[in-house]
C-alpha cells in the first residue's frame, strides 16, 4: 500500500533530480538564515553557488549532536519564534537537551513521511492504534499519531506506564495495531500473560509499528509470537524530524528512506570517507525541505549501510539496514567493539532466559571487564545450583563465540531487572566511577 505512489515510486534519476534542487534550496537557506552556518560554510570555502551536483555535499562540513547544545535553546532554528508553531527535545540527560522548532510546514511534511510508512506496514483507515509511546517533549509519540490520523486510522493516544490499564484499552477498544519500543511490547505481552484475561482478547492485535530503539530479528520473533502480530521498525530522531526518516514495508527488506525530505550519506566514522553502497558505516543525514531548524549532514551516530537497488513492493528510494548499534554507544572491552545487539540476539535464542539483561562494564587494575546480568523465565531453576552452573556456562560459551571474549555471566530470578516503558538503558558503564 502506498500514501503517495507517485513519489515512493519515483525513478531514481528524477529523485536525484529532485534531491539536488532541494540540496541547493537548503543550502542556500542555512546559509542565509542561521549564523551558525553562515560562518561553518564560509570556513569551509563552500557558497550556496558551489553546490552543481550531490557529489559537492561531501564539502559541507558535518553538524553533531555538540552542536546543537552548543547553540542551546534555539540557536540553530532558521525562523523566528513567531513562525514556530512546535518546540520538541531531548532528554538531556547527558547535558543539555538538543531542542527542535516545527513551522507549520514542517508538521505536514513530518505527517506524510509518517502516512507513508505507516501504510507500507500494512496500515489502513480501518486500524484502531494504540500508542504506547511517552507524550511529551519526545517526538515519537506526536509522529506517529498525525501520521497515522492522516491515513484516517483510529489512534488511542494511551502514552506509556500504567500497562495494566493499556491492556484494558487493548481488550476493550479491540486494538488492531500497536506503537512502543520494542522493549515495552515485550513487556506488555508478559504482563498480559499474568493477568486472568486469555490472550484471544488481544486477537485483533495484528500490526506492530515499533521504533525509538534497536530490535534485533531475535526480538522482534518473540514480540511476535508472543502477540500474535506482524512487526515492523521504523527510524528516525528528534534532531532530523522524529521518527519518519525510514520505514519497512510489508517486504522487511530494509528500512525505505524518505529520500526526497533526507539525503543519506553513509562514512566512516572514523576519517568520515565516503563508504561504497552496502559497506557498513555511520549514517550522516541532511534534511532537504527542514524551515525549523534545517541540518547539514547531520552525524547520526548510527551504524548501518545503504542500498539503492528498488525494493520488491514497488518502492524506489535506498533502503537502510537495521541499525546495528551507535559508534558512541560501542563498547570497547579489551580491544574488542562490541555492540549490546550482538549479546542480545545470543541471549534471546536461550529459552530458560527472559529478553531482559544488563550489561555491566567494569576496570579491574588495567583491564576492562564485562557482566552479563540475565533474567530467568523460571525462577524455580535457582533451586538447582547445578542447572544454573551450566546454563552460565553455555551463555558465556554461546557471547565467546560471537564476541571473541570471555565475560562474566549473573543469573538472576525473574522479574529482577527493570523494565522501561521508553527506551530500554541495555548498558551500566562503571569504569570511570570511583
């Protein structure tokens, strides 16, 4: 299903076409509209003039996630106040949170983009969504929601926490499709599973619309199987727009970037070279039609690669792999790159353990040490002190193999490790605590 055939299915070509006409739209607009940029641009040699091909993008110098708390509140934002008609952020719970302004061009944009992959998930005028994700200064929750409205979908804007309630909602209103992290579907669906109530209640359940962290194919199999439903990823932050950047269709062969609103790049993140198609690298994203606060080959942090060969649903623009981690969420354990992913997807093919873990980095003299906290489905286990013995050993067995390092293994009862109605905090990193 489409939202805009005519464009999700545009010829390469005519997209590049389109691209360069917009590239040169917001480059010139950046440069004009936001000092930040007037002078990064002018360092850098580049004049809104210079830009004759998508090639001239890689002069641009890149814009981080500094940059924009550098700038804080609304350094970067290219309108003035009275033209902003929505201010979202981060949590900031690193600094100062990174803070984006919506025109009201840019809220319709932002509801296409999420009309369009919606519907290429399989969602219809008929759906009943129940939206699980937190309200508020996060994006994903609002994105969703006018996407999903704009398809004329029935949207329950439940938000996140108090999950009991949620699952009444579910049961009563006859939820059809469902938006959370994937984390908190999981959590959802075991919750439901210790109610009184069967799970034929939750039958019409049918559509998984999950994004706002990683989900491992390991994962999104227990999601499920465990409701019953046809689950998707979709990306995006708040920095580009919210979720709506990509999107799976129906295929799950690759996330379907909005190519005609987001130009990708994919470099190394290391000397930021550009990676040939289908080498994996860190996403670097501008966006081509932004008024609010239009960003220049933003530094996503996010590793993925990128191909452009059409998809088998019709669909024309690249497709990004899965995110398989963030360069600055790696961790590095005795000279290893580890992402929590790789450990996540060992552990949920373990049957006697939950989806549930904690990742523990510690320094030990000169050298970095690494815990594995996993949860049990049976806490009855811990009965046999024989059992858990083994099933240690075979889970650190099972993270050598992949990882190429030896890592302590906890076992703890079920229901032990927290669980997070936003976005799951997979890692505890005590090496520079004292």
């Amino acid at each position: 299903m489409f939202f805009q055939k005519d464009i999700e299915t545009m010829p390469r070509k005519q997209l590049e076409e389109l691209q360069l006409e917009r590239l040169k739209w917001t480059v010139d607009y950046c440069y004009k509209n936001v000092p930040f940029y007037t002078k990064k641009l002018d360092e850098a040699g580049v004049t809104p003039d210079s830009i004759k091909s998508l090639e001239d993008i890689k002069r641009i110098p890149p814009t981080t996630k500094a940059d924009l708390r550098d700038n804080y509140p609304f350094g970067l934002f290219a309108k003035p106040m009275k033209e902003i008609v929505r201010i979202h952020a981060s949590s900031g719970t690193t600094g100062k949170p990174t803070v984006v302004g919506y025109t009201k061009h840019d809220l319709d944009i932002w509801s296409d983009c999420m009309a369009r992959i919606c519907m290429a998930a399989g969602a219809t005028s008929e759906d009943i969504v129940q939206i699980s994700f937190g309200y508020g200064m996060f994006t994903g929750a609002l994105g969703l929601h006018y996407g999903l409205e704009k398809i004329g979908a029935t949207v329950i804007p439940n938000s996140s926490g108090n999950t009991e309630k949620a699952l009444m909602y579910m049961r009563d209103f006859g939820t059809t499709a469902l938006v959370a992290t994937p984390s908190y579907a999981l959590y959802m669906c075991e919750t439901a599973k210790s109610l009184e109530y069967p799970m034929s209640d939750y039958s019409r359940l049918r559509l998984g619309l999950f994004g706002s962290e990683g989900c491992t194919p390991e994962m999104r199999t227990q999601i499920e199987s465990g409701w019953g439903l046809f689950a998707t990823d979709n990306y995006g932050m708040s920095e580009l727009m919210g979720p709506g950047v990509s999107g799976e269709c129906r295929e799950r062969n690759g996330l379907h970037f909005n190519e005609d609103f987001f130009l990708p790049e994919i470099v190394d993140p290391d000397t930021l070279e550009a990676r040939d198609e289908g080498e994996y690298g860190e996403l670097l994203v501008t966006t081509l039609t932004k008024e609010g606060i239009p960003l220049l080959r933003y530094r996503t942090r996010d590793i993925t690669k990128i191909t452009y060969e059409p998809c088998k649903c019709g669909r024309t623009h690249a497709r990004m792999e899965k995110v398989q981690g963030r360069s600055d969420d790696m961790l590095k354990i005795r000279g290893v790159n580890i992402f929590p992913s790789q450990i996540e997807s060992v552990l949920i093919a373990i049957d006697q353990v939950s989806p549930h873990y904690q990742l523990v980095v510690r320094r030990e003299g000169f050298a970095d040490t690494l815990e594995v906290q996993v949860e049990l489905v049976d806490s009855s286990l811990l009965d046999s002190y024989g059992k858990i013995q083994q099933l240690q050993k075979d889970i650190a067995k099972k993270i050598q193999t992949v990882l190429g390092i030896q890592c302590k293994i906890s076992i703890v009862e079920h229901g032990t490790i927290e669980r997070f109605v936003g976005k799951a905090k997979r890692v505890i990193d005590l090496r520079n605590v004292k």
